[in-house]
C-alpha cells in the first residue's frame, strides 16, 4: 500500500528509506535481523526501489547500533562486489545503491518524517501533514519508507508467493517474529507462537525467580500480570482486548519480569526515558510525562500521598 501512494509520473527523484532506528525499550526485533541476515534486508530495499523506480536507499540506523552498522556496511560492499549492487543490474538499466545513515540516539527520529529531517540534516523533528512522504519525502522528493522487518518480509514473498510465505490467518507474515526475554536470552519464535510458551518453560534453564509481569509489544503495549498472561496467546488479533490480559503485538517484542523487579521502579524507569526522548510538541507527553515521573519517584522515595 505505501509503494501504491508514490505517484509514478512524477518527473522528481524517488527514494526509498529503511528505517533501522529500533529505539523503543526492550524491542530489537529489527537489530537482530539486520546482524544475523543483513543481506535479508539489502535484497528487500532493492526489490523495493526497483518497485517505486528508485534508484537510492537509505537505511536509516539507530546511531547505538554502531557494531550492527559495520555488518551492514561490509554486506553492501559484498553485496556491490558481486554486482548486485550498483549500476545497470543484470543488463537491466536498473541501478540501485544503498547508504547506511547513522542516526544520533534521538527516540523521535524512529517517527518517519523526524527520520527524514534527520536525513537531510535537521533536528529530527516530525513535520506537519499532509503532505506525507510519500508525495514529498527526503529532499522534497517522493518517499517510501518502510521498517526493517517488512522490507526483510518482501524477498520471502517475492520468492514464494503470499500464501507460501506464512500469510494466514494465524501467522501474517514469513518472517520470525522475535521476542526477548529478560535473563532468559533471545528466542526466535514463528508469529503465531502462544505467549504462555514464549514466557514458559520452552525457555529454559533460568527458572530461579516466579514470573510476575509481562510486557508484550514494546512497552507501548500494556504490561498484564503473568497470571493472566499465561493463558494468553500472543497472537496479533488475540492480544487485544480488556484488562488485565489484553495487549498488542506491536514490534513482538516480550519482556519478562520476575517477582525480584519492583512494578513501581520499572515505570519510573521507563517515565524517565519518555520524558527525557518527548519531542515536546504535544502537551500531555511535553507535561504529562514529567508529572508522572514526579509522582512515581514520590512513591518511590516512600512519599506517596
């Protein structure tokens, strides 16, 4: 849908923009995937710009990810040597190139039109719209931008069709969903995965400590308790729903928390991030962010009123 809305008849440069800036808390889905098979991701960003008639990528990447960026850097050169890369592909016409764009840590330049003014050397400040990127993205040019996951989905599709892939009713898509949990170590676990096995004892061996909470889908998704949370499964149409157990898929992400982690500790961590990353245009994040970590660290302090 999003390549649908770049206009084929305009007479400007097309882009296509990657966007690696995993800053969320506790999700690295897409880290994960661009170390272990950056090529995954090189040979999406070129079917894409092939899609739109771009013949520049960018992969936007979180500026921490500095070890990540040098993987991608020598997969490109590889990628390039064996001239996959380059100008006139295949005796095609097709040329396609594609930068890595380190980006400075700032958790709003995940937005993607803060990721584009970050691009071309802004503050990463999101623009007002419409117009939206992909009539007037990076340099005033049409833009596609898409995330690193979904670009890693379009080879895996290319090459076995929609139904081949995974895309049913239970797993969307082909590639693996990815979840972590915290003292367990990283899982890889096909979309479709009943959370109770995720949290459980499929992952063995650090059984030490009684779970007590769940975040699932980033901590943009609500954290349930772990009882309620071990009977759910954590498919993307079945985390939603009421307390205490409905959530979000959102970046698949999981977190784990056992009986040693204060509840009350861990939204003042996570207020203290949100406050200290708010753009600050919009009042309820600008202000609302700020008193709640007040109150938080009141309680915190054995101050609560």
């Amino acid at each position: 849908m999003k390549w649908q809305f770049v206009p084929k008849d305009s007479p400007k440069p097309k882009y296509l923009c990657a966007n690696a800036d995993e800053s969320e808390p506790g999700t690295f889905k897409d880290h994960i995937l661009m170390e272990r098979n950056p090529h995954l991701l090189l040979e999406g960003c070129a079917i894409g710009c092939y899609a739109i008639g771009a013949r520049v990528a960018y992969i936007y990447i979180r500026g921490e990810f500095l070890h990540v960026q040098r993987v991608l850097e020598a997969a490109i050169a590889e990628a390039r040597g064996r001239g996959l890369l380059g100008t006139n592909l295949f005796g095609s016409g097709f040329d396609c190139e594609i930068f890595v764009h380190p980006g400075a840590g700032a958790y709003e330049a995940g937005e993607e039109s803060a990721l584009l003014e970050s691009l071309e050397g802004k503050r990463a400040q999101p623009r007002l719209r419409p117009p939206f990127p992909a009539v007037v993205g990076l340099y005033g040019c049409p833009t596609a931008i898409n995330n690193v996951e979904t670009l890693c989905n379009v080879p895996l599709i290319v090459e076995r069709g929609p139904s081949g892939s995974g895309a049913s009713a239970r797993r969307r898509t082909a590639a693996e969903a990815l979840l972590h949990q915290r003292a367990r170590g990283q899982a890889r676990c096909l979309r479709g995965v009943d959370a109770r096995h995720a949290a459980g004892a499929d992952l063995r061996p650090c059984r030490r400590h009684p779970r007590r909470a769940r975040a699932q889908g980033g901590h943009p998704g609500r954290i349930v308790d772990a009882g309620a949370a071990a009977e759910t499964p954590g498919r993307a149409g079945e985390l939603r729903g009421p307390a205490p157990a409905g959530s979000m898929l959102g970046s698949a992400a999981m977190i784990v928390m056992d009986d040693t982690t204060c509840m009350v500790w861990a939204a003042e961590n996570l207020l203290h991030f949100y406050r200290h990353e708010s753009c600050g245009k919009c009042t309820p994040c600008r202000e609302g962010t700020d008193w709640l970590l007040k109150l938080l660290r009141r309680i915190e302090r054995g101050e609560g009123a």
